[in-house]
C-alpha cells in the first residue's frame, strides 16, 4: 500500500500570507488588491479544510499505533 503525502501546511502559510497581503493593501487603501487577497485566503483555507478531512478520514481507518 503506498500512502501520499496530505499537505495541510503549505495552504495554511499560504492563506497566513494572503491575509497579510489583504491587511497590507487596506493599509494603502489598494481595495482591489484587498479583495483579491481576501479570495486567495478564502481559497487557500479551503484546501487546509479538505486537507484535514482526509487526514482525519485516514486516521479513523488505519489501527491504532502505541
């Protein structure tokens, strides 16, 4: 059985950065960017989401380890 890697941390840094990105446009007024970044944060945190569903599908099948 081959197991592939669930990356929930590159869309969290990612979604951290575009929430940066968003206050530092609405800093110089730049709504547009604002908007933007919004989004990209919005996209990003969907992926963290779908990442930590499947992580957490995975741990309810595979046995316990001690």
């Amino acid at each position: 059985m081959t197991s592939q890697m669930i990356d929930y941390a590159y869309p969290t840094m990612m979604a951290e950065k575009a929430l940066k990105d968003l206050h530092d446009a609405m800093l110089e007024r730049r709504y547009d960017d604002a908007k933007e970044a919004a989004l990209r944060c919005i996209a990003e945190t969907k992926l963290a989401r779908h990442a930590i569903e499947i992580m957490e599908e995975h741990a309810t099948k595979a046995p316990t380890r001690l």
